[in-house]
C-alpha cells in the first residue's frame, strides 16, 4: 500500500521494505527498498501485490510443519462466533463500503490479484472449520439453568431485571427523598452498553502449545518412534505436536433478563472451611448487590458452616447493607466458619422449609461439593433454588482458575515471617532461619512468597520430592550454604515432606490429617551440623488478617457477578477469573481434583533461578524413567479441560 510522503510515514514504510526482505530471504530484489535518502524520495512506494507475493514466497520456502505451526497460530488469533466464512466476507465488503483511507488500503491489497483472494477465502475456510464455535455447540461449555430444573406448577419465564447503574441511563430517578433505590427504567432500550449478552463467552485456555517440549505443555511426550525418526527431518516433526481446540466458558455480569422478582427472593450466605482474607469482603459485595442493586429485603446469614441450617443452638443472622457496612474491616467470617456437616437432605429440608430459593456458599474444594450436592438434590425436587459457590481458598488451588481471593494477601502476609527468619539467620553464627507456610497438596504460597522475597535460599513444596539427607540432601545444601554465606533461609510448605512424618486419620473436612514436618526439619538440621536454627510458624497469621486492595477488589467483583449469576437463572455453578475476565463455571469442572504447581512450568523454573537450588532427589541409574517422567510432569487432567 501506498503511504503519504512525510517523515513518519516513510520511516514506516522502510521498515516494511526491511521486514519484507527478511521475509523474502533469498528474493530481496522484487522490492523497491533503498537506502534513507531515496526512501525519503517521493518516488519510493511498496505495492499490496509486492507485499502479497513476498509473504507467499517466504512461505513457500518453509517446512509443511511450520506452516502448519504458522496456520494454528494465525488462526488462533482469529477466533469469531460467527459460523461461515460468508460472513467474514461480507463484514469485508461492509468495511469496505464505510470508506477511509484504512478501508482503502485493505481493498486495494484485497483485489491486488483474483488468486490470492481466492487463496485467503480457502485459508479462511480452513480456520473456521477448525475453530468453529457457537452457543450450545461442541466447544461451548454448558451450565446448568432452572428453566431445565424448575417443576413448579407455573412456567418459569423470563423477567425484566430491575438492576441498574446510574451511569448507564438505566435508572429512574429517585421516587423520594427516604429511598435511596433508584430503578431500572422499563421504557429504555435494550441497546445500551450495560448488560453481558447471554451469548458472550471466554476462551477457557489462552495458551495454544507448538509441541510437547514447551513448558507448561500437557501435550504427550515424544514416544521411541517419534525420536527415531530421521535426522532431515525438522525439529517440529521430531516431537509429539499439540493440538488445540478452544472452549467457551460463559462470561459473568448482569443481564437484562433475569428470573426472580426481587421481592420473592429470600437469599441466604454461608461460609465453610477454614478462614482466609476476603470472606467479609465476599459477604459485603453479595450484600449490597442484592440490596442496592436488585432492592431485595430478605438476606439471611447461615451460622457456622452447612452445620448451622440443620443442628440446634444456630439462628440465622439477617443481613442488610447497614449491617455489613464495615465489615470488610475486620478478618475471619462474621457468619463464623466449619468443616463437616454436609447432610444434605437435611439441609435441602432446611433450605426449603424456610423459603430460601438464592444460597451462595463461600468455601474451598470440599465446600463446592457440597454445593454442588445440595444444588443436584434441588434439580431432583424440581425446586426453584439457585446454588452458586464462591471459591475460597489461600492456597490457590481451585482447577482452571487463575487466582483465588486471598492468595494474594496469604503471600504478602508471609513476607513478614520471611523477613524476620532471613533477619535472625543473617545476625547468629551460622544461623539458619526456617519458615511453615501453609499449603497442604500445593505450593502456591510458598513458590510466590519465596520469588517476592529474594532471600529465600531453599523452596520445598508437596508437589517435588526431595531427600533430606544423603549427598543430594537438603541438609547437605544447607551445610554448603553456610560454609559460602553463613547462613540459610528456607521456606517450606505444609504439605511437604510428608513421608518423612506419616500420621493416619483425618479432620471435619475429610483431608487426611498432615504431620508436623516444620520443627521435625529443624531438629534432622540440628542433628546433621553445627547451627543456630530459628524456626517461624505464620500459619494463622497469613489468612485471619484483613484483605489487602488487590483482593478486597477481587472480592468486590466476585461477590457482584455471583449475584447476578444467581438472578440470571444459573445453578451449580462457581465464579472466577479465567484470563483475566470474570466467567461462570459448573461446579464438577473445579473440585475434579486439586491444583497443583507444575514442577516442569515456567513459573517453578523462575523460583528456581531465584534460589539457586539444586535437584534434592537421587535417582539410580537404572531406575525407571517412566517412574521419574509421573514424578516430575504433572497430571494431565489438572491442566485439561474437562470435556
């Protein structure tokens, strides 16, 4: 295409000439790019059909498997909703008929020859039949709904919300001067920019990989033949390729047609598991969203876990937004939080008997199955009660999402702990400070935490086996640091090392029961060296304190698009961030097992690099490598969708 003559353009231009050669390779003389002072010429100019024939020739010289890699990538980038390549087409001709010089210049590189049209039509085709996607197909996630469950003796249909937001002209104004409810206004068209449509979506995974070697790869590892192949062969063909198809998870946020009449909703809040930063902040949001933003009068706070809708001695606690106002400035759960008391007949009986139809459990793994349990049995009833979860956890251990509420805050809190082990370590005569930080399966806290900190020495997380002692041995490393620096910090998680302190049994929550490998880590070091072991325990320290701004945020969010789910008519179903963007999820997807950190993942790689730390486990020379491929790859089916 042809630019204007001016100093910015023509600096745009030879770079295009450069690029274009670099692209051409071995044709660099079927452009016209010339040295600065003819660029600058108003004679110089590149044609869309050179820029066209060049990228074709560059590709024509490459291998069919990077091609292949060539096409995935391009096509990745061109996901749409729509279902034809004549719809591409004729949004083209569209663009081109608005005018501009943008649009012209897309026209001109378009008809610069009937072939290469008829090639990029092909090329389009092929992508769209790779990535085909529509609402309720293959690709698209489905989440239960009560239009599929409800029972009852009247039609459920669907209503005009009346959520609104000043900002967005949907509201009426204020009736009087006592009511502080504005209204959505019923006359407003529904083109305004304030609603989710119910066909949005999100792409569940963002990453698309090249081949099995990549990190974070759940691709298949090369097998015998794949690695026997010839040596011409490129490196692409002599690993095992990965596949991508994208799916579509539904994207969180009101909608303009919901399925509850404000004042018939009796909504109810309970909190389950162990405590963690945010909880407060999750009820505030859920609170005001169902208050100020839909004008419902009936919200009841569940005591003490799923144990308060059933057993004797617990009354619920109403809620209002005047009630909950500050408590966002306070740690741990006003509700009160427990493990157990999942009877799920008995809290279904409770649920129904009086009259809530909205619960939003605020918990972990195990309390979104529960969940997940109490919502099948109202499917079963045919009740109109909507479930939703919201996930809980310091661990960050939730499948699929990118982050829980109160990880963060866990992280920054365990600074402090991390501080004062590096500070005692540094100031005693080959001191070694040693920090528990929580983390039972994973370890999320204690990777992040040691990578925040930049003095961290040695990271042990449940998730990489080690040895303690032997020449491979933590103690060994341990000795080596202190004859280098004088001293060591090490972070450990909770979970870790639990072979070497086994304990049977198993708490309210039904997770087995962890040994205390903190001091018994401390007492193997003092055995093995001569050392000054300092030994931090934070555990409750990082989750009973008040969210830090980046997770009060999040709880903000999480609590709003939880409501509105619950109104849109979804049930069983969880909210969270998936790449970046706030989307509903069926429960049976995140509580399929736990997350894990990868220990062949960047994100482990870069701790490692902080560190310095070797490999702490021997392994024999003949021991079985595919032993050591299932100790070291993670589970497949922790990354992968579940179909």
């Amino acid at each position: 295409a042809e630019f204007p003559h001016n100093t910015k353009h023509v600096h745009i231009q030879h770079f295009v000439c450069l690029l274009v050669n670099a692209m051409m390779m071995m044709k660099p003389t079927t452009t016209t790019c010339s040295s600065s002072s003819s660029v600058s010429s108003s004679s110089s100019s590149l044609s869309s059909s050179s820029l066209l024939r060049s990228s074709k020739s560059f590709f024509g010289k490459t291998s069919s498997s990077t091609q292949k890699s060539f096409s995935k990538s391009a096509s990745f980038k061109s996901f749409s909703s729509s279902s034809s390549s004549s719809g591409r087409r004729r949004r083209r001709r569209q663009r081109s008929s608005r005018g501009g010089e943008g649009q012209d210049v897309v026209v001109r590189a378009a008809q610069s020859s009937k072939d290469n049209e008829d090639e990029d039509d092909d090329y389009e085709t092929e992508e769209e039949e790779q990535y085909e996607w529509e609402v309720g197909g293959p690709n698209d996630v489905p989440i239960p709904h009560l239009m599929n469950i409800y029972k009852g003796e009247k039609p459920l249909k669907p209503l005009q919300t009346s959520f609104c937001a000043p900002h967005s002209k949907t509201c009426l104004p204020r009736h009087n001067k006592t009511t502080t409810r504005r209204y959505f206004r019923s006359d407003k068209k529904s083109n305004v920019k304030f609603f989710v449509d119910p066909g949005d979506r999100v792409v569940l995974h963002s990453l698309a990989f090249a081949t099995s070697l990549s990190p974070d790869s759940t691709c298949e590892l090369p097998t015998e033949a794949d690695e026997g192949m010839s040596s011409s062969s490129s490196s692409y063909e002599n690993t095992s390729s990965c596949t991508f198809t994208p799916q579509w998870v539904v994207r969180a946020g009101p909608r303009e047609k919901v399925y509850f009449a404000p004042e018939e909703v009796h909504a109810a809040i309970v909190t389950c598991g162990g405590l963690c930063p945010g909880i407060n902040d999750v009820i505030r949001s859920i609170v005001g969203t169902l208050e100020e933003g839909y004008g419902v009068s009936k919200i009841s706070g569940i005591r003490y876990g799923f144990s308060g809708f059933w057993e004797e001695g617990f009354e619920n606690i109403e809620l209002s937004k005047k009630a909950v106002r500050k408590a966002h400035k306070q740690g741990g759960s006003i509700l009160g939080s427990a493990r157990g008391g999942g009877d799920v007949d008995k809290i279904v009986d409770s649920i129904l008997r009086q009259g809530i139809n909205m619960l939003f459990v605020i918990g972990g793994n195990g309390s979104h199955a529960g969940a997940n349990a109490i919502s099948a049995e109202c499917a079963r009833r045919g009740s109109l009660v909507s479930v939703v979860g919201v996930p809980k956890t310091i661990d960050n251990d939730i499948l699929l999402l990118d982050k829980t509420f109160g990880f963060d805050t866990a992280v920054e809190e365990a600074q402090k702990a991390i501080q004062a082990a590096t500070i005692e370590a540094q100031s005693a005569l080959r001191g070694v400070g040693v920090v528990k930080l929580m983390g039972r399966q994973s370890g999320f806290i204690s990777m992040y935490a040691t990578l925040a900190s930049g003095d961290v020495d040695i990271c042990l997380i449940p998730e990489v086996d080690f040895d303690v002692h032997g020449e491979n041995g933590v103690i060994e490393h341990v000795k080596d640091l202190l004859d280098e620096q004088g001293h060591c910090v090490l972070v450990i998680a909770e979970g870790a090392g639990q072979e070497f302190v086994k304990v049977s049994g198993t708490d309210a929550g039904g997770n087995p029961l962890l040994g205390d490998i903190g001091p018994w880590l401390c007492k193997e070091i003092k055995k093995e060296t001569k050392c000054d072991v300092k030994y931090i325990d934070p555990t409750y320290m990082v989750r009973g304190c008040v969210a830090n701004a980046h997770d009060a945020i999040m709880c903000n969010v999480l609590g709003q698009n939880a409501v509105h789910g619950a109104f849109a008519g979804f049930t069983g179903i969880t909210i969270g961030y998936v790449n970046t963007h706030c989307v509903y999820l069926p429960i049976p997807m995140i509580i399929e097992k736990e997350r894990l950190v990868d220990p062949k993942g960047r994100m482990w790689h870069r701790m490692l690099t902080s560190t310095g730390q070797p490999d702490f486990k021997e392994y024999e020379d003949d021991e079985d490598e595919d032993a050591f491929k299932e100790n070291n790859i993670p589970d497949k089916e922790i990354f992968e969708p579940v179909r």
